[in-house]
C-alpha cells in the first residue's frame, strides 16, 4: 500500500492586510427610538451606542464581504487569483444554498479559491480566523480570504425593546498568508449548546411557508447573555494569552466583539490591561454588528493610528450558541 504525500507544514501564518464596508446610512438613537418605547439617553447607558449603519436593498452580505475583501486584498499586496481560500463567516445571510462565499468569491476576481461560510454567529470571524492560520501553515492554501459581513436589519425585530438599539450591519476582511514566524496565535474556541436559546430566532424558518407564518426575528435573553459573557470574556482571554506565551502588559489592543460598551469595559476591567493597551469601541458608531465586528474594530484602531504594524492585539469573539473563541495577532 502507498503512502500518502502531505504538504510540507510552515512556521506560521500571519494578517496580510484588512478591509472594511460600511453601509453609506447612518442610523442614531432617536430614529430607532421611534419605534420602541427608549430613549437616546438610556441606549447609551446601556449599551455606549450613540448610531450604527443600516444597509440599503442593493447592499447585501454578498455586496459588502466583496468589497471588504477587495480592500483587504489591495492591502495585501496580493492578485485575486492569487487567493486559495475565501471564508465568510455571516448569521444573517437568509439563503441555504448556495453559500455566501463562492460568490464572493467570484465578485473579488479570485477564481479557482475555495469557498466556504462560517456559521458560529458573533464568534465568527474568530473561528474562521482560525481555520485559516491553520490552512495556511499546513500548505493547503496560500492566501485566506476571512470576511465577516452582516445585514443583522434583515433578522432583528426593528420594534424589539431589547435588541432593537443593538444591531448593525457591515463587513470586515483580512486576507492571512504565510510568515516566516507567527502572525496568529492557536485559537482557544468553544460553545455551550445547552444554553443555545439564550440567543436565538424566535420560530422555525419553516414557519413561512405557504406564506403563513411571522417573519423568525432573532431575540436575545439580555440580562442572562450579560452576565455569561462578562464571566467568559476575561476566561478566555487569559487562556489565549497563556497559548500564545504571550502576557496582558504586551498588549497594544484589546480587541473584543463589539457587543455592548458595558461587556467590552467589564472585560477590560477584570483582564487588568496595561496604561498602554487600546480597548476597541468601535461599537459607539458602528453598533453590534455579529462576525463583523472584530474585522471592523480592528480596522478601525488601525485607520486611526492607534495601533501599528507588528503590535500584538488579542481579539476575543462570543455569542449565539453559546459560542467563544480568541487569539493574539500581530498587527499587519
């Protein structure tokens, strides 16, 4: 019996360059406050958020992970074609099949990659994050597309008190390839399915057919999500430090899942970042926008100078699932 050949394993693998999309439709407080019974005092207590991006009809998870991408891509330096892999990870893209990426795929001008969706909702881009350092540094790919794109307008009830205020849409991109040391550290991930219902769409999408059924909005346990993630944060932020060999003071930016401003500060808080550590808040203007929110905050630091090139950021995404995972990057 023959042997099989596997391709060579590399030292590592490492962010190339980012991107982003943003919705051109800013949405403050007092318009969503229009239809539900708030206020913008009490949505910026509650959650730091003063506005957030909404889609229009021709912006789509497909439309907005290309355009990040192509962003992401120019950074790199890289052709289209040159692209193996393109990983969307999206919990709001409303079609089964075929998939978001393949066509994403084909929008970038990266014909021949393969093409896959991620679905592990707010911890999205930290999983597929990690499926392609791991690509990368087995040979099975060059160069990883990872896009979050979210249309979250499409899922949230626009009346919900409880959610309403939170969401956004948008994408983020970053294209990984490989590095002569570690760009990205091995991720710390996992879920807790038991408490699946915590964050999850009120019916079946089977419901709708025959045209009967209300739309399936998505509704969050509010208080009980709190409280899991304000526990799970630090724990698993400190488990990806140790894995990385890496400790809080060298740090240059914390860059959590753009839940809510009170989960990001409370986080902040129990981790003891260094004077010098950055804490993302891209959610204040950018709202909750689910996988996207980590490529999106960290593009943010970036554009702003507040972070550089070579810097060490420890990205940290929770939610629906009960889904978790982190990692320390280099910056790009």
């Amino acid at each position: 019996m023959g042997v099989l050949r596997v391709p060579e394993p590399s030292v590592g693998a490492r962010i190339l360059g980012t991107g982003v999309y943003r919705p051109s439709r800013v949405v403050g407080n007092d318009e969503i406050c229009a239809r539900i019974d708030s206020s913008d005092e009490w949505i910026r207590r509650r959650s730091g958020i003063v506005s957030r991006r909404f889609a229009a009809q021709q912006e789509t998870v497909i439309t907005m992970a290309a355009e990040a991408a192509r962003k992401a891509v120019a950074q790199a330096g890289i052709d289209p074609g040159e692209v193996s892999m393109v990983l969307v990870a999206t919990m709001s893209f409303l079609e089964q099949a075929p998939a978001a990426a393949p066509r994403v795929a084909a929008l970038l001008g990266a014909r021949g990659a393969g093409g896959l969706d991620i679905s592990a909702a707010c911890s999205g881009f930290s999983y597929a994050l990690g499926l392609a350092d791991a690509l990368v540094r087995s040979d099975q790919a060059r160069f990883v597309v990872v896009a979050g794109s979210e249309k979250m307008s499409d899922i949230v009830d626009p009346t919900d008190r409880g959610a309403a205020f939170l969401f956004g849409d948008g994408a983020g991109a970053v294209v990984v390839g490989p590095s002569k040391e570690p760009g990205i550290s091995a991720a710390v991930w996992g879920c807790d399915g038991e408490q699946h219902r915590l964050i999850a769409h009120d019916r079946s999408w089977l419901e709708l057919r025959g045209g009967q059924g209300p739309w399936p909005y998505l509704r969050m346990a509010g208080p009980e999500v709190f409280r899991w993630a304000t526990r799970m944060v630090p724990q698993i932020s400190r488990q990806a430090l140790q894995k990385a060999g890496v400790t809080v003071a060298d740090l240059a930016a914390f860059v959590p899942h753009q839940a809510n401003a009170r989960i990001i500060d409370a986080a902040a808080r129990s981790l003891g970042l260094a004077a010098h550590t950055v804490v993302a808040r891209d959610v204040e203007t950018a709202g909750n926008t689910c996988a996207a929110s980590i490529p999106l905050a960290l593009d943010q630091l970036l554009s702003t100078g507040q972070v550089a090139s070579g810097d060490l950021a420890l990205l940290v995404g929770f939610g629906a699932g009960l889904t978790h995972a982190a990692q320390v990057v280099v910056v790009p």
